[in-house]
C-alpha cells in the first residue's frame, strides 16, 4: 500500500520534529487557553432585557421567571407597558426587550404534549450592537426551544420547571472557536506537501510509479491524524473552560472531524497549485481568512447581506458552526443534522477530487 | 522493437524564450553507461528529467526500455531508478527507512528488500550509520545513500544526475568505484561536468552544449578524432638559439619556457623530434606526448572552458 507507506513516512517526518509537533499539538492548547482567559471573565458580558408578558399564564410566568433568569448574563426586567419599554432601549438602559404573546403558554404546552406548534416572541433590539444583539437572538432562541421541549407534566403549578441549559458566552462561542482552529489545518495541510516540493523530495517520489490520488491520499492520512488530535484537544480545552455538550460528543465530534476533511482538501488543493511556500502561504491566508469571516465564528452569518450568505453557506465552515451548536447546546440528534453531515462528507470529497486532478496536472509540467 | 535501452529522437523543450533541449538524437545500448558531459545550463537535467517523466518535452519523442515518455510515463517509471542533482531526501527518516520506502513504493518484495538493503548499505560504507537520521549525514554520506535509493527496486535503467556534484575529490572516487560496478549490468546515464568522471566511467561521452549534443563518442575517439594537432613536451637543458631554430624549421608550432619545449604540429614522430633534438645539442632529461583531454575537446568544438 503505497498511501500507507507515503502517510507513515510524513507522520515520521512531522513527529520527529520537535518544532512541528509542538506547533501542530500546541497550538490548539494555547489557542483555548487564550480564548478561555478571554471569556472566562464573570462580567464578560451581561444583557438586560425587558418582559412584557401579554399572556400572563403560569407558563409565560415560568418562562421569564425560571428559563430567562436562569441565564447568568441576562437581566430581566419586567415591564407592563411595550411603549415604556422602548424608551428605556432608547435612552439605552436595556439592550433589548421581548413581548410575549397571549397563546405563548398553549403554544408550549402543545409541544410538551408531543404537537407541533409554533412559538412566537417579538423581540426588540438595538441594531446597532451587532454582537450583542446577535448573542441575544441566538440566546433567546436556544433557551426557548430547550423550555418547549422539557417533558414535565402539565400541572405545573404542583412541579416548579426546572431549565437545565444554561447557556454562556463559552456556549456560545466554543464552536466558532474550534472551527477557526480547524480552518487553520488549511496552512498546516498545504505545508506538508509544498515543503516536500520546495527540497525536492516529492521530484524524486515522482520517479516512482506512485499515482496522484496515492500522493494525496498519503499526505491526508497523516493529516487525519494530526486533526483528530487537534479536534481532542479543541473539544476538552472548550469543555474544561465551561462549554455544555448537551448532545452526543460523537455525534459533535463527526462534524468536526468532515469540516477537518475539507481544511485538509482545501490545503491539497493549494499544496497543488503552488511550487513553494512562498505561494502557499498567501494562498492559504487568501483562503482561510476570508473563508474565517464567512463562517459565522467571530459573528453570526445572518448579519451578511444575502449574497455573502449564500457564498458563505456554499462552504462547509458556517454549516460546522450551525451543527456543532445544534449538538453541543441544544442536544439535538443525528437524524436532524443528515443534511449537514452530508454535505460536509459531500463537500470533502469533491475537494478532494479538485486537489487530485490539480496534482496530477502538476506532475507534469 | 529495438535492442536499445534509450532512444531519443528530435527531443525539444522550450522555457520561454529558452531552448534548454534543442532537437537532440541518442540511442543508449542496454548495460551501456553513457556519460552526458556539458557546463551548467547545457540541458543535460533537463533531458533527464523528460526522460524520467518529469517534464513534457516541447517537441520530439524518447522511449525508455521500450515505453513512450509521452504515453506511458507509469511503465517507464516503474522500470527506472533516478538520483538527482539536489540531494533530495527525508531529513528525519534514516538510510534504512529511506531505502524500505522507496522499496516498498516499487513493490520490492520484503525479504528481498532486506537483503538488498543490506546489501547496498554495506557496499556504500553506510551500514553503521543506517539508523542515524539522515540530516546528521555528511554531503557524501546523503550523496551515497541517494543513489543507492535509485538501485534498492533492482531498476533496469539508472539515471544518475550529477552524483558526485560538490564532493571532495576522495568521496568522488568511491562513489565512481561504485558505479563502475555496475557497468555493463545496467543501463546507465550520467550527467556531469567533471572531465575526469565522465573519462573514468562512460563507455560513451556525449558533449552537450546549449541544448545540443555537439560530440559523440568513446573518450578515446573523441580525443584522438576531434584533435586535429598533437603537441610533445620535452625538458631539456641547453636549449639553445640553434636548438629552437633547428625545431621551428620543422614543426609549426615551437614554444620555449624555463627548459621546457612544447613542440606542435598535425603530425608528430616522437623518435625523430628526439633525434632532432639530440643533433642540434640538447640534452634532454624527458619527453612526452600531452594526453589530449576531453577540455581540449570541449574547447576545441565549443570555444569555451568546461567549468565554470
């Protein structure tokens, strides 16, 4: 097996040096500890929010008393009045504030009897305050979903609810994280191979019968390895510093482990159409950041304009973002992330074949 | 089919505005070592490197035992074992593990593989070192362990590129006791731009010069033929004002420095310059006929020096 021979020669060629292999499996460690000394604070960030229940029944109660203040950064307020409500947004003494429709409370009811129904809440924010409102929304979002979805009886005078996410900042921004650390396996794959180009080495391996998609493929699996360690160390530094997994850790870590798959894709694809890491390495950049801001993990990506949103979820990095928090925060299955995971499996192979072809063509010139 | 182990034909290819091969013609008998001999920039790796596959040719066409470089580049280099002119190897692997990856990419079998291995490191002087990683080796040591990584798959035709580039004249010799080893078992081209390789190893030397090849032949017919003067020296004393005129009235070419005379002309009688020499009075101590060298050639048919 010629990619297994090729793959043992490059893990050799990465694990003996020291440099590298601290780089490769430091990197992440320092990336998370910087990020957790970042977050970590208490006082990171705290919202208040205004209530206006319109509803008023014991469950619209439960949902601000219970679900709303539950959540550390948040400041609940109650208010009787919409119209006093929005002065005190505009005079900027809340951040946003919610109105909760008459119905809320059958509306939950009905799912926790098993029934769809659609929840409504009108939000009213700041626009201005992209993060902070972007946080609020996906706040809101998460909590109310996860209150919906508690199975307790429906006598809930008699059995106080009782939420069990709560969601933080590190929630919050632990994906976007980890997937930024997994962009940078696009440098780190693209490396590998331009390095070997640059010393010549893969001029001689080409004297070999050894056939492109072999060359690719014996540099990916020493990457495959490289990013599992990584993802490992990305997964516990963001659950040491406080990030829930509701969900599967598996199931987190498979859509981690396909987005992985397209970095290193990608790198291939660059390794190919550059001679020396001169070339590689604006091109990764020229990849890997813009590709960064599209994926949703410094901000979310429903603050683009539409045609940036649509390059944006043309690549794998804003769907990793959208189903890691699906998994991590909100618990949810792997029959709702197929399309996900699909795509993601779908969009590595088809890089993959791009980084083969490329290579092949740069065999030979 | 023919019997010829390389055959190039009209081989081109264009840089730019650089012809770096220009149309060149060579046929290479099998177990033939031919020595491809020219200055930097000549062509010569870039001729090797479009017969092992590496670059397309421009125009024109070479097989390599018997496959087209153009149609079935997997073939040629299944068949092939190449050492090229960078010291190309994996700082961090050592001479063991370079020599199972490159036999096991050919599919070598594993006892054989072993065997062989040992084999050639033992020959090379690299056994004790074989676990030391590579990029603790000397240049001589990466030079020896780079070509025997051409030879670990048994490979029918050896390209071997400028093997013994930047190497002390000691470590150059035991690398050419090497090869010369497998001369006549292997179908061999060298390129270098040391006369002395090429006249010590080849059994034919082509003189490549800005993409051509300008001369073809054995050493000693390109020597012998392509110089049309022959020049004796003689150290003599008493070389006299009647001595020198008694030579420059029959030879072309008479030149007198500190007791020395180098005498030049189409035609050369050892015996009679010596006779000549003793009639007119002097005493000679010795007298020889210069060696032409493949320099005098090379300058001869290109009008510049061969190294640089």
């Amino acid at each position: 097996m010629r990619i297994f021979e090729l793959a043992v020669r490059n893990f050799k060629e990465t694990y003996r040096d020291p440099l590298a292999l601290g780089f490769l499996l430091g990197f992440p460690l320092v990336f998370m500890l910087l990020f957790g000394a970042i977050f970590s604070s208490e006082d990171a960030a705290s919202f208040s929010i205004g209530v206006i229940d319109d509803d008023n029944t014991p469950l619209s109660q439960a949902f601000t008393d219970e679900a709303l203040a539950g959540i550390s950064v948040l400041e609940v307020i109650d208010y009787n009045d919409a119209a006093i409500a929005l002065d005190d947004l505009t005079l900027g003494e809340l951040n946003a504030y919610i109105v909760i429709p008459p119905g809320f409370g059958e509306q939950v009811s009905q799912n926790w009897q098993g029934k769809e129904a659609d929840i409504i809440l009108r939000m009213t924010y700041d626009e201005s305050d992209i993060m902070l409102t972007e946080q609020l929304i996906s706040m809101m979002n998460t909590v109310t979903r996860s209150f919906a979805k508690i199975e307790i009886p429906v006598t809930i005078d008699a059995n106080p609810i009782h939420i069990e996410t709560e969601i933080t900042y590190v929630d919050f921004m632990g994906p976007g994280i980890i997937v930024f650390g997994i962009l940078i396996l696009i440098p780190t794959s693209a490396r590998i191979m331009v390095r070997d180009k640059e010393k010549g080495f893969l001029a001689r391996l080409l004297t070999t019968p050894t056939r492109p998609a072999e060359f690719i493929l014996g540099y990916s699996l020493c990457l495959v390895i490289i990013a599992i360690a990584q993802i490992i160390i990305f997964m516990i530094g963001a659950w040491a510093l406080g990030m829930d997994i509701v969900g599967s850790v598996w199931l987190a870590f498979l859509v981690f482990f396909l987005t992985g798959l397209c970095s290193i894709g990608i790198g291939m694809v660059v390794a190919s159409l550059s001679n020396s890491e001169n070339q590689a390495e604006p091109l990764c950049w020229l990849f890997s950041m813009p590709l960064a801001m599209l994926s949703g993990c410094w901000f979310s990506i429903e603050m683009l304009p539409s045609y940036l949103r649509i390059i944006a979820n043309a690549f794998p990095y804003a769907h990793t973002i959208g189903a890691s928090r699906a998994v991590l925060i909100r618990g949810v299955g792997l029959e709702a992330l197929g399309g996900d995971l699909l795509f993601l499996a779908g969009w590595a192979v088809i890089v993959f074949a791009i980084g083969i072809i490329l290579f092949r063509r740069s065999m030979r010139s | 089919m023919s019997t010829d182990a390389i055959q190039i034909e009209n081989l081109t290819r264009i840089f730019g505005n650089l012809v770096a091969v220009d149309g060149i013609d060579l046929s290479i008998r099998q177990g033939e070592l031919f020595a491809l001999l020219g200055p930097n920039g000549a062509g010569k790796t870039t001729t090797i490197k479009m017969l092992c596959c590496l670059l397309k040719p421009t125009g024109g066409t070479a097989s390599v035992g018997g496959y087209d470089i153009n149609r079935q580049s997997y073939n040629i280099k299944e068949i092939i074992g190449v050492s090229p002119q960078e010291t190309t190897l994996s700082e961090r692997l050592n001479a063991r593990e370079h020599l199972n990856l490159f036999g096991r990419i050919h599919g070598v079998d594993p006892a054989e593989l072993k065997a062989r291995s040992d084999m050639l490191l033992e020959t090379m002087g690299l056994a004790e070192r074989a676990k030391d990683q590579v990029r603790k080796y000397s240049g001589g040591m990466m030079r020896r362990l780079s070509i025997i990584i051409a030879l670990v798959h048994d490979p029918e035709v050896l390209f071997l590129d400028e093997p013994t580039l930047g190497l002390d004249p000691q470590a150059r010799r035991v690398i050419w006791e090497y090869i010369a080893r497998f001369k006549g078992k292997k179908t061999i081209l060298l390129t270098t731009h040391y006369l002395e390789e090429a006249d010590y190893l080849s059994d034919r030397v082509g003189i490549m010069d800005e993409g051509k090849i300008v001369a073809l032949g054995t050493s000693f017919e390109l020597k012998t033929s392509m110089l049309d003067t022959h020049t004796i020296i003689v150290y003599a004393w008493n070389l006299t004002q009647k001595v020198v005129e008694a030579m420059e009235s029959n030879y072309a070419g008479v030149k007198v420095t500190d007791g020395t005379m180098e005498i030049t002309d189409k035609q050369l009688d050892f015996k009679e310059v010596v006779d000549r020499l003793h009639s007119a009075g002097a005493v000679i101590r010795s007298a020889h006929i210069k060696e032409p060298t493949l320099d005098d050639v090379f300058i001869q048919i290109t009008g510049k020096e061969l190294r640089e």
